[in-house]
C-alpha cells in the first residue's frame, strides 16, 4: 500500500503545482503528496473531482512524520478511507545557516517553505475542499513544540518571537528588508521556530474564517519529538548522535517515525478528532488531548496581521 501511495505523487503533484502556477508565480513548496485511496488512474477522467472526493493530500510525504502518516493511512483496513484532507506538513530546518537562503521568489527559505507554501497552498485548495462530499473534511497545518514558549522546550534559546512582523511586511528578502519576520537578525533556528508558530496561528485563522460556512475542520498538532528524521539532516553530526538519546533518556519526549505517523494519522482520519480550532498533543501512553498553545501562538491580532501580510506577499490580495 506505501508504494502505491508513493505512485500518486506525480499526480497529485501535478495538480497541485498547476493550481499554483496558474494563480501566480510563487513556488516554495513543492506539493509532494501520498494517498491511502483508489488510485487516480482508476478514477473517471476528471482527477480534480478524485483530489475532492478521494484524496488526502500531505506535503512533505518523501521521509519522516509525512512518510509514516502515509504508511499509516495505508494500513488502516476499514471503509472509513479518509477524503477530502490536506495535510500541510512538508518542512526544512536550517539551525547551522550563517546566512539565509532564498525560495525562487525570493523568501528567507523556512518561513517561504513552511509557513508561505502552506499558506498558499490550503488557500488554492481550499475551494477543492470545500466542495468534496466527504463528511469530515480536514485541513492539518503540523506545529511544535517549540514554537510554544509556555514549554519548557520553547524556551530553548533561541525563542520563537514574530514581534510586529515588520520583516515579514517587508517581503522577508534580505534585500530591502530583513530575512527574519520579527526584523531581527538572521537566525536560522528561530526562523524555523517562527515558521512554526505561523503555521499554528494559520490554522486558528482558518478555522475562525472557514470552519462554520464550509464544515472544514482545521486542526493543529506536536506529534513528539521525531528525533531521527531528515528534519535535523543539517544539524552538526555530534547533535544528531546526542539528540535522540537526549530525547529518549532525558526529556522524555521521543517518538519513533511510526508511532508520530499514527499520531497525525488519527488526526486525519480519526472520528473523536474532529473538532476545529484544537492544537492536538499526546501523553507518554499515547493518548490524545487538546493542548494549549503559547500566548503568541494563541494571540488573534497576531493572526489576523500576519493572514493579511502573507496574503499580500504571495499575491492572493
Ligand atoms: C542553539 O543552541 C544554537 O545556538 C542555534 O544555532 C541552533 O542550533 C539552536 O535550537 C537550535 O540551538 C541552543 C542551545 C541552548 O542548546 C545547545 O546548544 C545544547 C547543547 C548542549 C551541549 C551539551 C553537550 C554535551 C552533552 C553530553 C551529554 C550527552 C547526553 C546524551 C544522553 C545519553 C543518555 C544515556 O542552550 C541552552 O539553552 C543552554 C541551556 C542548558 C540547559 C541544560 C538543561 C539540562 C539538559 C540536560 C543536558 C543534556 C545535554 C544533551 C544535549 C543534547 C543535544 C541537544
Ligand atoms: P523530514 O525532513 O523527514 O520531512 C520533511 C519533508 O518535507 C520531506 O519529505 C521533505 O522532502 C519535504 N520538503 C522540504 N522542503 C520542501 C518543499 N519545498 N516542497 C515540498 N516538500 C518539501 O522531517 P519531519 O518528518 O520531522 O518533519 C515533518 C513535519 O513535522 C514538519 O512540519 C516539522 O516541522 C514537524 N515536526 C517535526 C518534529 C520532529 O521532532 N522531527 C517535531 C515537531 C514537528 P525532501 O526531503 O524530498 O525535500
Ligand atoms: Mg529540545 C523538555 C522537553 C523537551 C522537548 C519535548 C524538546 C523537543 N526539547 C526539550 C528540551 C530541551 N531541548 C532542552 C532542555 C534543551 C537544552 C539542552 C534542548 C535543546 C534542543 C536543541 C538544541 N532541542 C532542540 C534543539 C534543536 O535543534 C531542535 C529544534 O529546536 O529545532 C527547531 C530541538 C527540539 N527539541 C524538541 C523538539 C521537538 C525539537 C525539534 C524541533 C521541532 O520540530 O520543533
């Protein structure tokens, strides 16, 4: 089943890009997605009606948390196949970075890929969503941890801070603004940590302007701490060695690549986590509850502004 879901890649890939590309040109995600359905080619002719009614869409689904989700929806045996969700997963992380690097349309390339790829991207599909017959339509934005300064882990310097957004209303290009969305210094840790951040702060949004008009359930989540996926491929050797043992022995806090993969899973698919608005965690015995998000990551102006200002960058208004 994973190696079929791996044949819908270009599909879907294709489908996706060509939403973007006739919008505008912006292209910081690639959609990589897999699906746990019927294929497309055993669909009739139309492949966008197969994405609305037959399809989970998760970006970022080459490796990692976004590999085993696929893995996981794969192997789930009932009829309760998911439709109509997409899953905004795909990111990079670039803790050693001296300087920024740029998506081709010129933005500090984690927040361009994590937050400004998404943001675009459940935006142009949001529309394909909201047009699927499926019962429990979903649209999962994956947070963190450290994006949330009410952890302990989010207080690991350096802390995610998106200030007044006057890097971000810049256009984030290093150029005539700065590469960080706070204005600050380039930093390449805490521009992941502030990618994650918006992404949980995109998701409240969504559900605050969408969820009642269309059904769509808008959700967020830490699935654990991952310690051995491609997240960290450029992190300095020595901390991927230390890392998962520090994770395991002493915070606690490691999941295997299989049991996260369960965990979103059941976030796409699973009946009893289908409210919208919820930033979903587990316990250590793997039960799900609805966690609390930092005060930045939880602020409504915050959110509002930076939906307005990422709606200006990637050309929607
Ligand atoms: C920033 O540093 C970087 O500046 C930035 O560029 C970016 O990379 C960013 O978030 C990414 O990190 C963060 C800095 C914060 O953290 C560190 O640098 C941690 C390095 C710790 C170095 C210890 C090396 C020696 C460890 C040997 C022990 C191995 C144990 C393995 C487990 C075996 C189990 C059988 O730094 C701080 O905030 C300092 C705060 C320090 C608090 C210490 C809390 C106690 C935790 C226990 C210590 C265990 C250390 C293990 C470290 C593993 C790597 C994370
Ligand atoms: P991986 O690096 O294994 O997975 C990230 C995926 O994103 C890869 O498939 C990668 O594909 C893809 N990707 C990166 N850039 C792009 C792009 N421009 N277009 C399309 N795809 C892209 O890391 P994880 O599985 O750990 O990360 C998945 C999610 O989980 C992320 O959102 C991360 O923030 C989150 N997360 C991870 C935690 C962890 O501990 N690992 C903890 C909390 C959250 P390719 O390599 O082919 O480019
Ligand atoms: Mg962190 C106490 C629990 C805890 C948890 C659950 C995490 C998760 N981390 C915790 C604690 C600590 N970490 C402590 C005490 C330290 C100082 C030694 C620490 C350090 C640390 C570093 C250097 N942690 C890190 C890094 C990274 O480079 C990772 C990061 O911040 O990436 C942005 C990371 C992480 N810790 C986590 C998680 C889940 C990460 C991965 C990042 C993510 O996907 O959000």
């Amino acid at each position: 089943m994973a190696l079929q879901a791996a044949s819908w890649v270009p599909s879907t890939l294709s489908i996706a890009k060509e939403e973007l590309r006739k919008k505008l040109s912006i292209s910081p995600i690639k959609a990589q997605t897999a699906a746990a359905t019927p294929a497309v080619n055993q669909s009739s002719s139309d492949n966008k009606k197969t994405l609305r009614k037959g399809s989970v869409i998760i970006t970022g689904a080459s490796s990692g948390l976004g590999l085993a989700t696929a893995k996981a929806l794969a192997e789930t045996e009932n009829g309760m196949r998911p439709l109509g969700v997409l899953v905004c997963n795909a990111a990079v992380y670039l803790p050693t970075a001296k300087e920024p690097t740029f998506t081709a349309d010129g933005f500090e390339l984690s927040v361009g890929t994590n937050h400004l790829g998404h943001f675009l991207l459940s935006r142009l599909l949001l529309d394909d969503l909201k047009q699927s017959d499926y019962p429990q339509k979903r649209c999962i934005i994956v947070g963190s941890i450290t994006g949330n300064t009410n952890t302990l882990a989010g207080n690991v310097p350096p802390k995610a801070n998106l200030g007044d957004l006057r890097g971000l209303a810049g256009g984030l290009n290093g150029v005539c603004s700065s590469s960080m969305i706070d204005g600050g210094e380039f930093d390449g840790a805490k521009a992941y940590k502030d990618s994650k951040v918006c992404n949980m702060l995109t998701m409240q949004e969504l559900h605050r302007r969408y969820h009642e008009e269309t059904g769509i359930s808008f959700a967020s989540l830490y699935p654990g701490c991952i310690a051995e996926t491609g997240l960290f491929r450029e992190h300095i050797p020595l901390f991927r060695l230390l890392f998962p043992p520090f994770q395991k022995y002493i915070t606690k806090g490691y999941v295997s690549e299989e049991e996260a993969g369960k965990r979103l899973a059941q976030v796409v698919s699973d009946p009893s986590l289908s409210k919208s608005g919820v930033y979903w965690s587990w316990n250590n015995n793997s039960s799900s509850f609805e966690n609390q998000l930092s005060k930045e990551a939880s602020d409504s102006e915050k959110a509002r502004k930076l939906w307005e200002v990422s709606e200006k960058l990637v050309g929607l208004a």
